[in-house]
C-alpha cells in the first residue's frame, strides 16, 4: 500500500471533527493502494492496522491549535508538535509517530488551524476540508506547506 490516511477528531466537538470528516470524503477512494482510517479521538487503537497494511505513506490529519487563521492547512514537523495543543486524544501525536516510523516509510502529519471547538463545524474548516480531500486524491501532498 502506498498511501494510508489516519483521519483523528471528535465528531461532535465543532473543527476537532474534520478528521471524521475527510474520513468520511476519501472512504470511496479506498483501494489496494490507498486506505483511510476514521480514528476518532483514540488513533492509538489504529496501530495494528497501520502495520498489518504497512503504507509508504502515512497522512495523519488532524484539528491542530497552530496560531494562523482558521482553515489554515499545514504539515505539523515532529517537533514542533510538543509545544502545541493537539484535539482531544489522550497520546501525544509525536508518541505516535515515533512508534509508526519503525513500519512506515514517510509520516505527515497534517494540521488544520480549527476555529470554534464545540458545536457545529464551521464553513471555514469544512472548505478547508474539501480542499485537503482534493490535494490527498490526487496525492499531491507536497503541496501542503510545512508550518514554520
């Protein structure tokens, strides 16, 4: 497999939910060569799978507090993801990664800046939403700019 998206967020809990979200877009995209995996809040469940199908690639997509504008997309580097408030999980995404490298041969993890946490998702990270889904199809993720 070369390309394997972990897609993280509550569902209900306002942007943390854009990680079901993109799940939810790219799930008729699966394949022999692509999979998405919906993790909601516990991604650390997911680690089997993710070394049962041994991706390339490895896309973890999440609601990310990274100070820009809401709807923002960036790749988060490893380590700057200490210092930052990660959704609602309880493992930290850089625990995760670290376990993953030893089966996976790339990791990105790709952070949306969230506006409102609670209630409804907002328009803003719903488009941004959009947007991801049509840079991973065409797996293009290059493209996202690494947050500096």
């Amino acid at each position: 497999m070369n390309y394997l998206i972990m897609c993280i967020g509550n569902r209900y809990g306002g942007d943390d939910g854009i990680g079901p979200y993109i799940a939810d877009q790219l799930k008729n995209e699966e394949n022999d060569d692509f999979g998405v995996l919906d993790c909601g809040t516990v991604p650390e469940n997911f680690t089997s799978v993710v070394k049962k199908r041994s991706p390339k690639n490895l896309i973890i997509i999440d609601a990310v507090e990274m100070n820009l504008i809401p709807g923002e997309i960036k790749i988060v580097p490893k380590e700057k993801i200490g210092v930052m408030h990660i959704s609602t999980h309880g493992i930290p995404i850089s625990v995760l990664m670290d376990y993953l490298k030893q089966y996976v041969k790339n990791i990105f993890f790709v952070g949306i800046q969230p506006k409102i946490m609670s209630g409804k998702m907002s328009e803003e990270i719903k488009k941004s939403g959009d947007s991801l889904v049509k840079i991973v199809k065409e797996r293009n993720i290059e493209k996202v700019k690494l947050l500096d």
